[in-house]
C-alpha cells in the first residue's frame, strides 16, 4: 500500500480557488498559479472536487464524462500542466471519482434511453407502471429515488438528484469501465483517488420496500460491495496509490474493512458522524450549540476502533458541503485566531491522514450572507423556502442558513485584501466575506504568529516525529465535555506526547495528566505556555516526554 501515514491532503473546490482568465469562476489554471502557496505549506497532495464535463445539477458530481476536463475549467493541456508543476514541487493530484452514478448526460445513459440494451444494463432499471416505483426508497435530494420513463416504460434509481442514475455495478462491463477510468488518469500522472460516496455501489440482491426507514439499510455498506473495492484497486491498476473513500452512514466495522491493509481496498475513510453533533435531533436545518461531550466521544470511538481493527481515519473539519469549522466549532471574535489554531491540532495529531480544505488555513469564517439573493446553493434555495412553509420567518430561515448553508464552505478564496480578494478580475460567481480584508493569505504570509504558520508547523511536525504519523493513541478525560485530551505513544516505550485542547471559551484547571509535570512544551496557540494544569479559553498545547 501506499505511504501516507506522515502526508498531509489539500482539498481545493476549483471552482472557488483561483480564476485565471477574470469570469468569475476558478479554474485549473488558477490552480497552478496558486502552487507555491501550497508548497510553501508543505502539503503532499491536492484533492480537487470534480473538474469533469457536467451539466452543474450537483455542482460537477453529476458527471457526463469521466475522462474531459469542462471547459469551464480549462482544457486537458491545463491539467497536464497542473499535473507537472505540482510534481515539480513535489505534490500530487488527487482525482474525486464519481462512480455510484453518472449524470443523465453521460453518453452510457443516453445510448440506454435511445434503447440499447447493453447500456441499459449499465444502470439500475425496473419495469413497472406509472404509479407504482420498484420501492419505496427515498432519494437523498428528497423525493422517491426512482424516476419513471414513459418512453421505455421503466424506471431508474438515483439514490441521488433525479439527473444522477445510479450505476449497476453488478454488471463486469461496468466495473471494467470504470477500472479503465482509473487507468486513464493513472496514465496521466494523477497520484491518488478520492472515491465519491462509494460505500454505495452495491445493492441489495432483491428490491423491496424499507418499512422501517429510507431504504438506506440495504444498500449501504451492500454486500458485495468490499468484493467490488478489491477488484477495482486491482484492475485498476492503483494498489500502490493514495485513496480514500467517502463513505456514508457507515459503520466503524466496515471502515476497518475498507482500510485495514491486508484487504487491499482503500488507504482510508472519511465518516461524517463528528459533523452532526450540532444537529437538534439529528436535523441539519435544527440549530443547537455542539454537543462537545458527543463530539469526544465520538473521536474516541473512531481513533481506538480503527487502531484496534488495524483501520486508517481521515482526519478532517471542513470541506465544500459544510460551514467553516472556526465559525461552527471555535470563535470569530477575540478567540478567533486562538480558537482556529486549537481546532487544527486536535485533528492534526490524532492517528490518520489530516485533510484541509481551502482557506482553513488562514480560518476563513462563514460569510453570514444577510440576503437570499446572495445564496448560489440549490439545498439552501430550496430550504429556504421549506422552513417558511415550516413556520419559520424569513430572517429565522436566514439565521439558519447563514449556519448551515453549503455555500458557507464555497466562498472564494481569500488570498488578499484587494479586489475579490485576490480571486478574480472579474465578477466572482458567489460573494465574498467582507473578512477578507484582514483574513487572507498574503497577511498571514507576512506574520509568523498566524494561523498560516501554525499549519506549517503542524504539517512539518507530523513528518518529523513519528509518535504523530505512526504512534498509538489513547484518550484521557473522557466524561470532560471541555477538554479534548488524548497521548500519542510507542509501545515500545520510545516516548509520548500529550495533547490538551480546551474546547470552549471558559478557563479549564486540573487538566495536567500525573507525571506530566515539567514536560517539554513541542507546540501551543498561545506564546507564553500556560500555567501548570491550567488552559486558557480555547488553549492547546503539546507536550513531549521520553
């Protein structure tokens, strides 16, 4: 398998990092010219989200051709230019492949809707009448998740938005397609693969009715679908490469499965439990402050577990579809600074791959848009209406919004306090945060004690000490809802670190481990170390012994 265990991945929303050519959107070129900041950092691979051709229904994971670049983004030219001046600087691409579905465009689906049986066979279809789906399964857009065609007399799946037809990987010809997917990109220098929702792909024998739920329980985590992970590495041609799964509502057992190496299937998982614990019962568009005491034990429960299984984590806080973790998790305002740094190194020394997403590493914040006019995302234009008819206000659906919102994760870049930011020459296709004047790359670059240079430091750490990328853990303090505190060791007694993170804004005292004492201080948010046993708002701070 794959080396990764000291790398660190930078997840970049083309679309929002750098425009080149002044329309507002970003674009590949952007990317490159943007190169030296991320060298700079010291990260080991760029993941880009889908930059393939597509008809923009789900934001490019609607994919209508796996192996073209949309000319919104550039051409084939731009990437293979991407692709080597990243490399020149030691750092490789990361694909997002989309292989649950395909966009309604893509040629396979539309040979299958003029008729041709083979391609027919390339996606999941049920005959039936108008008024009666194959199931009762719900789509995760809402809605059924099956799609009637009177001109075929039959309907589709799509676990997805109605123009993303869930593909039949139960046919070879499927999967030997999208092995030579692998192969093509392979072929162009790509170093690793994020794979879209891919604990989907298999389902379930026999189609029935979910009288206990979504239908989710019999396709997630399917029953081949561990078969379907080792055929592809293997056709595919990328067992020796950086991959990571997106898996969702998935269980620890089947991510120790997917990850552990003698399976020879994935090198990690994302899970998304941790991003849920401020949803009131369970609901995204419920507001409720962080269930902190949920949030520990839920990293507990993932960091042991896959240690214990021989499983590897994701390590992450943000990404396109969710808010900035500095406004969800820390604080805008005194904190902010502080706040951002601690939540940076509760992830970034646990045991797993540390992912960051665009402008976390200058704490970008949510934009707190005031105006619906200036939301671009479909599930906020449709929420915001759904929690009207729900009773809400208009400024009570703003609020939320300004919470929750997916665009709050997909605002430009903000690498200086020029125009735009630094984005674009022209018209940015979403707002800016009026941050931006304070909060951006070019500020941070210039003052050692930023944001910008604690993730240096972190990233350089992790490839420095091996009690980091290679070490044990265990969690200390676990009924303290305030206090994240965790050891990284060796076994063989080779030395540990202790790591303490205050999670709230209030003082935390008692919080020093016995035989802690006089350690060395490795690493803090605040310049001047804290008292013995004592953590300021929002503190964290690493200690080393032998």
């Amino acid at each position: 398998m794959a080396d990764f265990k000291d790398k660190v991945v930078y997840q970049i929303y083309p679309k929002s990092f750098s425009d080149s050519d002044g329309d507002g959107l970003g674009d590949l070129r952007g990317v490159t010219a943007r190169l030296d900041h991320l060298a700079k950092l010291g990260v080991d691979y760029l993941w880009l989200t889908p930059f393939f051709p597509s008809p923009q229904r789900d934001n490019g994971y609607d994919v209508a051709d796996y192996c073209a670049v949309d000319p919104h983004f550039g051409t084939m030219a731009d990437l293979e230019e991407l692709i080597r001046e990243a490399d020149k600087r030691g750092m490789g691409l990361m694909l997002d492949m989309v292989f649950n579905h395909t966009s309604t465009e893509h040629q396979w689906f539309q040979r299958a809707l003029a008729g041709e049986k083979k391609y027919q066979d390339y996606y999941i279809f049920r005959d039936g009448s108008p008024d009666c789906p194959p199931t009762n399964w719900v789509s995760k857009f809402g809605g059924s998740a099956w799609e009637y065609l009177p001109q075929l007399g039959r309907w589709y799946l799509h676990l997805f938005d109605v123009s993303q037809a869930d593909l039949n990987w139960e046919n070879p010809a499927v999967r030997a397609e999208l092995a030579k997917v692998l192969q093509f990109w392979k072929a162009k220098g790509v170093k690793g693969f994020r794979f879209d929702v891919v604990n989907l792909i298999s389902k379930p024998a026999v189609f029935e009715d979910d009288q206990q739920g979504d239908g989710r329980r019999f396709y997630t985590d399917g029953p081949k679908v561990h078969q379907y992970l080792q055929e592809l590495v293997a056709a595919g041609g990328i067992e020796g490469m950086v991959t990571v799964g997106e898996m969702s509502s998935t269980t620890l057992e089947n991510c120790i499965g997917y990850t552990a190496p003698q399976r020879h299937e994935l090198s990690m998982c994302f899970n998304f439990h941790h991003l849920k614990v401020d949803y009131k019962n369970g609901d995204k568009w419920a507001l409720m402050p962080p269930d902190l005491l949920a949030l520990k034990k839920l990293f507990a429960l993932w960091q042991e577990g896959m240690q214990a299984g021989g499983g590897w984590n994701a390590l992450f806080w943000c990404n396109h579809d969710q808010p900035r973790a500095v406004s969800r998790f820390g604080e805008e305002g005194e904190y902010w600074s502080r706040s951002a740094k601690m939540l940076a190194t509760a992830t970034h020394m646990m045991r797993g791959t540390p992912y960051i997403y665009q402008g976390e590493e200058i704490g970008m914040t949510n934009p707190h848009f005031k105006s619906i006019d200036q939301y671009r995302d479909v599930e906020s234009l449709n929420y915001y209406q759904i929690l009207q008819e729900q009773g809400k206000t208009p400024a009570e659906a703003l609020e939320i919004l300004a919470a929750r919102s997916r665009d709050n994760g997909r605002t430009p870049m903000q690498w200086d306090d020029g125009p735009n930011a630094g984005f674009t020459a022209g018209t940015p296709w979403l707002g800016l945060a009026d941050s931006y004047q304070t909060i951006n790359a070019a500020a941070q670059w210039e003052d050692p004690d930023s944001i910008l240079w604690y993730y240096r430091r972190l990233i350089a750490l992790r490839k420095e000490n091996k009690l980091i990328s290679e070490g044990k853990i265990e969690f200390l303090f676990p009924e303290d809802a305030q206090l994240l505190a965790y050891r990284r060791y060796d076994p063989a007694g080779s030395g540990e670190l202790l790591v303490l993170c205050n999670l709230t804004g209030r003082e935390i005292s008692d919080c020093l481990p016995e035989g802690w004492s006089g350690a060395e201080k490795l690493l803090g948010n605040c310049p001047d170390s804290a008292p013995a046993g004592t953590l300021r708002p929002y503190e964290c701070l690493v200690l080393q012994r032998a």
